[in-house]
C-alpha cells in the first residue's frame, strides 16, 4: 500500500454510529415458571419455525405480576437459546430488575407502556365479554373465524382451525395467525402467519402490505424484505415451492 493511501486509511476513523429502526419481538412475561415457559415457547415455535430461528428478542416487563427475587434471567435466556432465540435485552421494571438485567449481560430498556394492552378475548366467552371495549368480537363461522374490529398492538388472534377473516386493519404490534388463509380487507401492519400447521397452500391476502412480519407455513420475510413495489398496496403471499412471493392483487 502506498504511503499516502495508508495515511488515508489510519486517519479514517473505524466505525461510525447511526441510528436506526429496527422491529424487535417482545416476549411480554407475566410470571416466571421455566417449565410453563419451555412448554408455552415450543408450542409458538411449532406454528412456524423458521420465524424463531435466530431470533433476537426482548424480554418485556412492564406487566410482570411477579416478585423480582423470582426472576432468573440466566434460566430464562438458556430456555430460549435452546430455540435458537437470542435475547437481547429487558424492557421495564424497577430498580431491582434493572440490577439483576446488568447481572445477567442483558441491556436495560425503559418501559413501553403505562397500562396493560387489552387482551383478545376468547372466542368461547360470552357475547358481553367479546365486544368488551376495545378488544375485536370474533365470531366462529365454522371451521374459521371473523373479526370485524381492528386488532391492535399487542393484541393476537388465532384462528386454529380453517381460514381467519378480518374486516378491519391489524394495527402494528399486533399478530395474527391461522392454520389456513389470512384475508385482511384493510391495511396489514403488524404480523401474519399462515398456514402455522404447515398448509404450503395457505396464502395471505391483504389490502395494503405493510406488515412488520409475514409468514406461510414457516417461511417468512420481515418489513425490510417487503418494501418493494407491491409495498403499500393491494397483495397476496403465497408461497412458491420454497420461496415466498408477494404478488399484486387488482383494486
């Protein structure tokens, strides 16, 4: 290397920080039970796979109902990298969880929420508390199921069995899942999984992508994937062999 050329290099400084934006999964824990956790966790993993391979997460706690002297963050993040999950760091919590968060190499994250999000009610519960304030009615139409109010951060809709249909938007931070098609007669901004018992023939349909996540039978690709030119428009994904494609849907 020439001299000027090495001067250039060992003047330039090696690294540069921006800012960035990044969708990240929380898992929001409500207590801590390792064997309730490693059962709950393989049962999400088995809807779609892929999805959790590698995945870096955050342990939220801004709705812990628990004591802090029961957490045990090296437990915890052993259960999950058994699945390949990473986590990455902590969200909410006093003073003591913050500690125990340093001890354990984890970074801290201040708390995203004052109160808890509404839950998505079960399908089996009554009509009073299916059109509670807030939380989408679903509505059972055979094997499937109907929403026909918008699902919301944090809120989750699974349809286990046939197509779900929702009639509204699915708001960031929410998820939605089926164990066949997802149609969406609004905009899509959060998560959707398809076919999560493995259907290849599952396809999701919405009327403007802009999800953070889609899936089909374990495949899947994250918002940076999609914004290509059916983003912010009318589409269907399906999967394609082994490749999932997004094709444009006609107004």
């Amino acid at each position: 290397m020439s001299e000027p050329a090495a001067t250039a290099t060992e003047n330039r400084a090696c690294f540069e920080l921006r800012g960035a934006s990044q969708t990240l999964t929380v898992m929001e824990l409500h207590h801590f039970d390792p064997d309730a956790l490693e059962r709950d966790l393989r049962d999400k993993i088995r809807q779609a796979p892929n999805f959790f391979r590698d995945l870096p997460l955050v342990i939220g706690l801004d709705h812990y109902e628990g004591n802090a002297a029961d957490l045990d963050f090296f437990q915890l993040i052993g259960i999950c990298r058994t699945h390949s999950i990473q986590v990455l760091g902590v969200r909410g919590g006093d003073d003591d969880i913050r500690r125990l968060a340093r001890n354990a190499a984890l970074a801290w994250l201040p708390g995203g929420q004052a109160s808890a999000p509404r839950p998505v009610p079960d399908p089996e519960q009554d009509t009073a508390e299916n059109t509670e304030e807030g939380a989408p009615a679903i509505t059972s139409t055979g094997a499937g199921r109907l929403v026909k109010q918008p699902v919301r951060s944090g809120q989750q809709v699974y349809a286990p069995e046939g197509d779900l249909i929702i009639m509204a938007p699915v708001g960031a931070g929410a998820e939605v899942l089926a164990a066949g098609h997802i149609h969406i007669y609004g905009p899509l901004r959060g998560r959707a999984l398809a076919g999560v018992h493995g259907d290849t023939s599952a396809s999701i349909f919405c009327q403007s992508l802009e999800a953070e996540l889609v899936s089909v039978a374990g495949h899947y690709k994250i918002s940076e994937d999609l914004q290509g030119d059916d983003w912010r428009t009318p589409a269907r994904i399906r999967l394609e062999g082994d490749v999932l494609t997004v094709d444009p849907l006609t107004r």
